[in-house]
C-alpha cells in the first residue's frame, strides 16, 4: 500500500533553505585545510670538536604538512653568528649533520639549526661548543640531559666536560637557573680532560626557556658555561621521537693486553700494562634512536692510547672528546674499541688504587652509562718487607737464621764424636805442647853452655 504524503509550499521552502544551508556548510568543511603539526627543528650537542673544525647535528622534527624542507647551520664567535653551511634538502624527518672547519682554536661558538619548507622558516635553540687549546688553559662546556621537553621537566642531569693540561683537584659549582644560587657544589680529584655528571638535579614546574650555569676550578685557573633548557606547554608540540619507542643499553668491559686476559668489568694490572676498553652500545624498540652520542673520559692513571675501532672499522676521533654515532635503528649495536694504558707507579698510591671510568650514553631524550675498572697494587716499604724470606719454610741461603743455625751445627758436631773432631783436637794440643817444651828445653840447655 502506498502512502502519499503532502507537503504544504511554505514547508517546501523551509526544507530547500535546510538543504541549500547543508550542502554550503559540507562544501565549506570539506574546503577547510587539515590541521598539520606545527614545523619544527631541533639543535643537538656537536661532537668530535678539534682546535679548529668541529661536527653539528640537527633534527628536523616535522615537515609542517609539507613534502621537504632545506636545512643548514648558522655559526659563529656570538649570537648574531655571520656563517652559514650548505644547504641540504630533506623529504623525511631526521637529523642532519655538518663539518665546521677553519674555526679559532680556544673559542666560543655559537650555533643553531634552521629550516625552511617554504612557506616558513623556523630555527633551533642556540648552543655553543669551545674549540680546543694550545695551551695551559682550563675549559668547561655545560650540557643539559634532557634539554627540552614538556612541563613539568623535572630531574634534569648537568653534564661538565672539563678540559686542560694539569690533573688536580676540580671544584665544581652547579646552578640549575642561572640566578645566583648554587644548586650543587663538590670537589674531587681528576685528569687533564674529565667529565661529571650532576644526576637529577634540576627541575622545572612550569613552560619556558631557562639557563643552567657551571663554573669550576683547579690550581688557580676558573672557567664557566652556561646551557639553555627549553620545557614546552602540555598542549601536543612537536618533540623528537619519545624516548618510551626506543631504548638504548651499555655494556662496557676491559682486557688486560698485556697479561692476555678476557674482557672483564674488573681487570688486575700492573705498571705500564696495556688496556684494551671495548663498549657495545644497542637499540631496541619501535623505531631508531635518534642522535646518539658516546663519550669516555679515562681516569687518572690511564692514558688514552687511540686506536679506535667502530664495529672494526678504524676511526681517527677521539671517544674523550665525544663521538656523534648518528641514529641507531631498532634492533642494531654498535661495537667500540679502543686502546689505553696505565701508568708508572710514581703515579699511585700505596695499596689498592681502582682505576673506575664511565662509558657515557645520550642523545635528546635520555642518558646511561656503564663502567669498567682496572685494578692496580702498589706494596708499601712494611709490605714489600714481609716478602724477605725469614723462615724455615724459605730458602736458608736468604733467612737470617742461617748465622745462628752454623753455629750450632758446628758445637753439636764436637760434641757427638760423629766426625771425630774431638780425636784431631786432642792429636792437635800433644803436637803443640810437645813442641813448647821442646823449645823450652833448648833455651835452658843454651843458658848452661
């Protein structure tokens, strides 16, 4: 049965002004352009810095819905910097590196990664890196772990890599804000080059930019640094990759080349051995590490050899002055061996001296070490004296007894008969007294006449 239904024309009105409303409205919805990510760069720490050359890495976090973006550093002695590198083009995200050469030895520089994807151009945070000295100078360089990330940013590590010629005692003093206050101070003993990390010191409550400060000392020189940490709102905003898709683990162990040990995490030595450290770095996860870094600063007592090795390929950087290995992906290692070696005993104390030193870890999102100790014996005058054979147990020739044990040997022997020692005595006294009286004899018979 069919049912017809009757629509007044004033209702027929109605109902087309819905409809012509209806079809505006989609048209307008559908022309609308998708939301995108904001575009975003990031600046990462340099590496592999030398007198006059250093490595910068950037991170282009999202393309701002377009298909590339060109990125470059821009460089120099302040923040105006006045140099830049080549452009290089990029259609996925990830980082990007350059080689600045032809820099001042002993110098600040500042840097900061930029991109265009041409509609904007967006630029990373500033950061500085000192280039090494020819002299007796001390040097530090502050490093915030993490350096961004979202309110509230809280247990943030201060990294200090110090850097001179003379071993002595460091002080340090760490301020998370820059205001004045010291948040930390310590004192302890270090080599020429040398690294400290401040575990969660810092936190920050609220969004903004702040600035960490470190100063140190040792033997009448002072150096200071500062770092910038950038902590976002809670709103979503572009980061690097979380650091809960990836995760990065350690190892590192020590062989004694010298002795022929295996890689051990505690390896005896002695003066003048040679080391051999090996470290193995892996990534596991949903997608690859981004930026990974490797520093190792030896201790006291142990001189950095080279020989650097990256999965058995030879490599002419120094691990002491740090290493940008790039991104590891999900399910890769990285093997790094290098050699060193300890040193002449006038260098040690007495007794046991553990030579510890940290394989250090880090990128933008995290940061781990593991360590490795090489142990080495120095005797005290008392100690070295215990080893004087003085008993029977030891050898007689070397054992003060052997004087009185002569003497005795040589009364037991005249008195037991054994040898008849005592017979040729007795033989001997007739032979002399006969002869005195003989003589005696002679002079009175010579006083008659």
């Amino acid at each position: 049965m069919t049912k017809t239904i009757f629509v007044s024309p004033k209702a027929k009105k109605v109902l087309a002004s819905v409809a012509i409303v209806s079809v505006v409205a989609g048209l307008a919805l559908y022309s609308m352009p998708v939301s995108a990510d904001p575009f975003a760069v990031f600046t990462h720490p340099s590496a592999d810095i030398t007198q006059n050359s250093a490595v910068v890495s950037g991170e282009l976090s999202n393309l701002g819905g377009r298909d590339s973006a060109n990125v470059w550093f821009e460089y120099g002695p302040t923040e105006s910097y006045g140099s830049r590198t080549n452009t290089q083009t990029m259609r996925n995200l990830g980082t990007f590196q350059a080689t600045l050469s032809g820099l001042n030895a002993c110098t600040s520089y500042h840097y900061k990664a930029v991109a265009d994807n041409g509609s904007s151009v967006v630029n990373g945070v500033d950061r500085t890196f000192y280039t090494l000295c020819t002299n007796d100078q001390l040097r530090v360089i502050l490093e915030a772990i993490p350096y961004s990330g979202p309110a509230p940013l809280n247990n943030v590590d201060l990294k200090a890599d110090v850097i001179g010629k003379t071993a002595g005692d460091v002080q340090y003093w760490f301020d998370c804000n820059n205001d004045g206050r010291w948040d930390r101070e310590l004192n302890m003993y270090q080599g020429p080059s040398s690294s400290y990390v401040s575990d969660n010191l810092c936190n920050y409550a609220t969004p903004g930019t702040y600035t960490a400060k470190v100063r140190v000392s040792r033997l009448g020189l002072s150096a200071e640094d500062t770092t910038t940490i950038t902590v976002t709102g809670n709103q979503p905003t572009p980061t690097p990759t979380p650091s809960g898709q990836y995760t990065l683990s350690v190892n590192k162990t020590v062989q004694n080349l010298t002795n022929n040990t295996g890689f051990l995490e505690t390896a005896p030595s002695n003066f003048g051995d040679e080391l051999v450290y090996k470290i193995i770095i892996t990534s596991s996860g949903q997608v690859a590490a981004p930026s990974v870094y490797v520093k190792d600063i030896l201790p006291s007592g142990i001189t950095y050899l080279g020989s650097l090795t990256i999965d058995n390929v030879a490599d002419t950087r120094s691990i002491t002055d740090g290493i940008l290995l790039g991104d590891l992906p999900a399910g890769s290692s990285k093997t790094i061996t290098f050699k060193g070696k300890v040193q002449s005993q006038e260098f040690f104390n007495f007794g046991t001296n553990n030579l510890i030193n940290s394989a250090l870890v880090y990128n933008v999102g995290l940061s781990i070490s593991d360590t490795a100790t090489v142990s080495v014996v120095k005797r005290t005058v008392a100690g070295a004296a215990t080893e004087v054979n003085t008993g029977i147990a030891d050898t007689l020739l070397g054992s003060l007894l052997l004087p009185l044990g002569l003497a005795g040997l040589i009364v037991f022997l005249f008195k037991s008969q054994i040898l008849g020692l005592d017979k040729v005595a007795t033989v001997r006294k007739t032979e002399v007294d006969n002869y005195r009286a003989e003589k005696k004899l002679r002079q009175l018979i010579k006083k008659r006449k």
